[in-house]
C-alpha cells in the first residue's frame, strides 16, 4: 500500500452502493415543495461532448479574480485557486492555513482529548478558525508537521469506523456533514471510531458546523469551538513593508476594525492586504460599497430601476446590447398579465424594446455604470459592458435582493430560467456566478438550491447551467461542501437528469476539491443507465485531465483506478460490469489534455515516471478485453505519437512495454504484439521519429529482436 494513499475497507471499500436504490449520504436530497414539472430529457437533449470539455475549460479560468467578498472562485492561471480538500493535503496549503495562527481558549484541552482518544470534533460556525486549529492539533499530536490526509465530508461514521488508516499519520474531516441519526447512536459511532483510531495509532479531527447534529456534550469527543481573540492575531504582525512599526494612529484603527470583524478569517484576510498599505487593509472600498447599495435600497427608487439592478445582479459585465436583450425580456415577464411561455432561446426571440432613459443607469447616486474599452469581436472591436460602479457590489446588491419579496422575485424566477438556457456561454456563466453569490448568504440557501434541482432536472442547456453554478460553489471554501452534498443527493432517487447532471459537477472543480470522493462515485455511476454511464465515464476522463495542475493527483487517481478495475474483473457478478469498468478507464486512457495537442496520459507518462507501472497495468487490462482491444490501440497509437516527440521516448516507451509484459500471459503478449505490429505500422508522419519508440515498446514486450513493421 502507498504510504500516502491509504484506502477504506470493508463493505464499502468500493464505495457507495453498486444499485439504482442505493440511499447516497446524508439522505435523499430535499425537494422543492412544489418542483415544477419538467419534460424527461431526449437522447438527443444532452451535453455534448465538445460542450463539456469546451465548458471544463472555461470554468477553470474564468472569472479567477472576481470580487466576493475576497473569494477566488474556480481555478486561474493552471494552478489550483482552491487546495484539494480530500486526500494528501499539500504542506504548502497547511503551512498557508496556519500563517498567523492564534491558540484560542480550549486548545490545549481539545489536544489532550485527541491525544487520549486520538479522535477530537471541533463544532462551531464557519469562519472562526476550525480548520487551521484542526491542522494545528494534528502537528501537535503527530510531531509530523505537513503530512496529514483528508477524508471526504459525505463519509457516515459506520464509513471512517471501517478506513484503513496509517500509524501516526493525522487525518482530517473538514466540514463534515454529519447523518441524521439519534445523539445516543452517534455518541457509540464516536467511541467505537475513536477505538479504531487507538488501534491503528492514528489520529483524526473533525470539523463541522452545529446543525451537522453533534451537539457540544453529547460525547466527550465533540468541542465547541472558540474564536481567538482578534488583537492577539494582530500582536506583533503589525508591520509596514519595511519590518517597520506602523505609526500608533494606524494601529488603533487597524484594531478597531479587526474587533468589529471577530471572526478569524476576516482578520486573516485584513492582514493578507497590510502590505498593500492601512487603507486597503481596511479595505475602505468594500465598506463604501456595502454602505452604498444599504442606502440606495433604503430610498424609495422606480421599479424599472429595482428591475435593471436585479437583472444585472444575474447578468453582469455583459455586452450593453447583450445585457439590454435580458434585461428587457425581464421587464416583459414582469409586465405580462399572465405568467408568459419561456422563449426557447431569449437571444434570438423578436427583438425586444430598446431600454428607455439610458442616461439613468449611471445616474447621480447610482448603481449602475458603464464599463468602456472591453474588446468583443476581433471584427466589431470594443464594445461597452454593463457593471455596478464598484465590483464589490454585487454581493451587497444579491443580499439586499433577497429581502424583497414576491412580487420581484415571481418574475425573477422565471427570467432566471429562460437565462439558463441561453446559448451565450458568458451569459449564463454570469447567471451561475450570480447563484454562487447569492447562495453565500444563508437566509437565501432554499432560493439557490430549489433553482439548483430545478435546472439538474431540465434539458442540457440548464443542467448545463447548473454544473456551472456547482463549480463556482466549489471554489468557495463555505459552499463546497453544500455542493458536494446537493450533488451526491442527486446520485440515485432524484431522477435520471439530476444522475446525469450529478455526473458532469463531479468531473469538474468539485471534483478537483474531493477527488477520491467523485472518483468513487463516478466509478459507481458509471454503471447505471446508458445516458448516466455515458456523462459518468466522460467525467472520469475530464477529472483526470483536471489533475494536470496536481500531477501527484493524477498518479493516485491512476493507482485506485487500477485497484478498482481488478475487483471488478474479480468479483463480478454481472457480466455487464468488466464490460462498464473497462470502457471507463479506456476513457481515462484515451482522454485529451485540455490544454495540450496529448493525451493526458502521456503528459502524465513524461512528467511522472513513477507511474508507468501503474499505467502499464491499465493498458495490458484493457487490451486484454477483445471487445475494447480496436478502440485501446487506437489510444495507445496517439500515446506513442506523442511520446515520440520528446526526448527519452525510446526508453519511456521501453519501461511501458515492460510493464505491460508484466501483466500479461506469454500467449497474451505473442497476440498482442502480433496485433500491435500489425496496427502500428503507420501512417505516424515521419518514420524515423516513431520508429524508436513503437520497436522499443515491441521489443520490451516480446523480450525478442525489435519487431520492424513496414511504415508507410
């Protein structure tokens, strides 16, 4: 077993249930208490595959500095925006978490529990500091600084009780869900897992919020945690950019302001802006605009003006005539007398009425501006966008928006409907950031996950819309783990569209924060219905693709995908199912990088030697399957290709070989290579360049002479 990549054994070792029925955590997911009827989605009303890979992209990079609130949604500039949350954390990541940590009161009482029992439950509301004490504990109890393991939020307690854990090695759970289970059989979950950590010699902290259903005094394990005293954060780290003190007046107002913040994070981010200088640590902007919107919504305002604010709360930085088309179609609903038909695409419906008094958008006291010199076409040049006088506005702007009642949001729903079907990607990438945003604030949390379950259960363009709106929830550190619960509850028993959209969130940033966590599930849904074993297998290729930033990622996910194709080759008990797992991983095999003219998995060859054998493995598993051996060597052809045109191929192809060799029969490899000499013979462009590497993959596998194939 690898050291770092211990894995859960016991009834479910491979997962969640391998049926339809199958309960996913946490319950079956809360419908709406009325869900509208939405028509079935049609084989052809599905995502296609250039679609998704186009929209994997796009979400990785697209809005990477948006304003929220100091939030980075999403992942910019091919680094990770946010860490991985499950598996071997990154010590750069605990070390960043940890950078101004302040020991709060019952600290040394919580270490000496997890010292004891090996097992603490830190239990407060978010932003107080729960995560960076759950490292700090762990460094304390370990005495291994850097090296612990996260464990998925969805895991139920008859789960952790079964993970195969390493002795001393520190584990995580960073904001558990928790189960709905009486507090007495909680309390024996609690002491028969902190039995199994003392067995293993290992520890493990907990992190959630009170309404996980772990109250403070139901167990001896369960802490309710405290936040630092901010001033004792601030203490000594008052500093200008010159190591210097800063001068008494400002330090007075820095403290000032951290008291009114109080919670951890938001002296954290005060201290993060220091170097920028004291006026952007007090970060005057954010409370100018707060107190702008607060003002503007507490005056009386024309209710054409309520309407433009709320569409560009939902439609922001978009082209002017792109923003004045959904803005308009808004005030149409609004003004129908009874509820109007959705337009099939809102974009190229009639032309809607031209907004009038375009001068009072911008006006005196205003919300709203213009925003020049953005480029649009290559061809039409630059063209004006629609924007609040600040960025960070709009959060205010959603937050205010949301004490509004009916007779705004009745219309609003149903225009955030139509913009979800809109074939303007921006457009509805700015409805899903939109939805983010507004989910950030908790009274509106049955607003964004009531549209949420609307659209995963409607056609492609608004599942479509739906993912987004979940890969942004990804990037927040609050609302990941409400993503991760909405889509595992669309899992099984919520209908084939919202498994199918379930599949796609899964392989895009969600997954990339709980990646053990949607491989499992992936893998599972990979069996299920055609339609839903169809997203589920591309998913599992754009995840992988999607631990190209991560390459240590790549590898592990690449080891327990190997380790779940031979159970399944083993223990099956339909004969669907080798059938399912080899298409699925043929798929991991074939996938395209995003970024690059590769497969992934030759990028993975030439920058990770270690895991050759583990790709060796998969590639001899799949060729092995005759069903699948046209479609395998066709992948392998292209790896080869790519492999060719770098330096050292000969010998990565060679150890690939070898490793194949090893996997196989000597029957078995005499057919292959009979089969492969036949099949890589060419066309590959120019001879000389492939030839070293197709004889040094032959030649590894036969252990004979290099097999010379003509090439054309």
């Amino acid at each position: 077993m690898d050291d770092g990549e211990a894995t859960p054994t016991g009834p479910d070792a491979d997962g969640p249930a391998g049926t339809d029925d199958a309960v996913p955590p946490g319950g079956p997911a809360a419908a709406p208490a009325a869900a509208p009827q939405v028509p079935v989605a049609t084989p052809d009303d599905e995502v296609g595959l250039d679609d998704q890979r186009y929209g994997a992209r796009v979400i990785n990079k697209f809005y990477g500095q948006v304003h929220a609130a100091h939030a980075t949604f999403g992942v910019s500039g091919g680094t990770l925006a946010t860490p991985a949350l499950v598996g071997r954390l990154r010590p750069a990541d605990i070390e960043h978490a940890l950078r101004y940590y302040v020991r709060p009161r019952g600290f040394t009482a919580a270490l000496s529990e997890l010292r004891a029992s090996h097992l603490v439950v830190l239990t407060g509301e978010e932003g107080i500091g729960r995560r960076a004490s759950a490292f700090a504990l762990l460094h304390e109890a370990t005495g291994r600084a850097g090296e612990v393991t996260g464990l998925s939020p969805a895991m139920p307690l008859a789960q952790l009780i079964e993970y195969d854990y390493l002795r001393d090695r520190g584990y995580v759970v960073l904001d558990w869900l928790g189960e709905r289970r009486d507090g007495v059989v909680q309390e024996f979950g609690l002491a028969r897992l902190s039995d199994r950590l003392e067995k293993a010699g290992a520890f493990l902290v907990i992190t959630t919020e009170p309404r996980a259903a772990l109250r403070p005094g139901s167990s001896r394990h369960v802490v309710a945690w405290q936040r630092p005293d901010p001033n004792a954060i601030l203490d000594g780290r008052l500093l200008d950019r010159r190591g210097l003190p800063l001068p008494e007046d400002d330090q007075a107002r820095i403290r000032q302001h951290a008291a009114e913040l109080g919670r951890p994070a938001e002296v954290v981010r005060l201290l993060d802006r220091l170097p920028q200088g004291v006026e952007a640590a007090l970060d005057e902007v954010e409370k100018t605009a707060r107190h702008r919107v607060e003002e503007w919504f507490g005056q009386a305002s024309e209710w054409d003006e309520l309407l433009t604010v709320a569409a560009l709360a939902f439609a922001y930085e978009l082209p002017e005539r792109t923003f004045e088309r959904t803005h308009a179609r808004l005030r149409e609903i609004d003004r129908a007398e009874r509820i109007p038909q959705p337009t099939v695409d809102p974009e190229f419906a009639a032309p809607p009425p031209v907004i009038q008094g375009r001068r009072g958008l911008h006006r005196d006291g205003g919300l709203i501006a213009r925003q020049d010199g953005t480029t649009l076409d290559d061809d039409l040049g630059y063209e004006r966008r629609i924007v609040f006088v600040s960025a960070a506005m709009r959060e205010h702007v959603l937050r205010e928006l949301n004490e509004c009642d009916y007779q705004l949001w009745q219309p609003l729903r149903l225009w955030m409907d139509e913009v979800a079907t809109s074939r303007d990607l921006d457009v509805r990438l700015q409805l899903a950031l939109g939805v983010t945003l507004l989910a950030r604030n908790r009274s509106a949390a049955g607003e964004a996950r009531d549209l949420l379950r609307s659209w995963a259960a409607g056609n492609a363009a608004k599942r479509f819309t739906a993912v987004s709106t979940l890969s942004f929830m990804a990037g927040d550190d609050v609302l990941a783990p409400v993503a991760l619960r909405t889509v595992l509850g669309w899992t099984d028993g919520a209908g084939q569209n919202c498994a199918v959209t379930a599949a796609m969130a899964l392989g895009g940033p969600l997954g990339i924060r709980y990646p053990t966590e949607a491989e499992r599930w992936l893998w599972h849904l990979s069996t299920r219905g055609q339609r839903i074993r169809v997203m589920a297998v591309r998913s599992l290729g754009l995840l992988f693709c999607a631990t190209a930033a991560d390459l240590g990622g790549s590898v592990a996910l690449l080891k327990r995908l190997l380790l779940r194709l031979r159970r399944t080759l083993t223990a099956a008990v339909d004969l669907r199912q080798p059938a399912h797992a080899t298409e699925a991983v043929l798929e991991v095999l074939a996938v395209q990088h995003l970024d690059r003219e590769e497969p992934m998995v030759a990028y993975v060859l030439r920058l990770r030697p270690e895991a050759i054998a583990t790709i060796g493995a998969l590639w001899a598993e799949v060729l092995r399957s005759l069903p699948h051996r046209g479609p395998a060597i066709d992948a392998l052809r292209a790896t080869l290709a790519a492999l060719a045109r770098v330096p050292a191929a000969g010998d990565a192809a060679g150890q690939l070989g070898g490793a194949m060799r090893a996997e196989l029969s000597p029957d078995e490899c005499a057919l292959l290579c009979r089969d492969l000499a036949w099949a890589l013979r060419g066309p590959f462009g120019e001879a000389d360049v492939y030839r070293p590497v197709m004889d040094a993959l032959l030649a590894a596998l036969a252990r004979t002479t290099p097999v010379r194939p003509a090439l054309r």
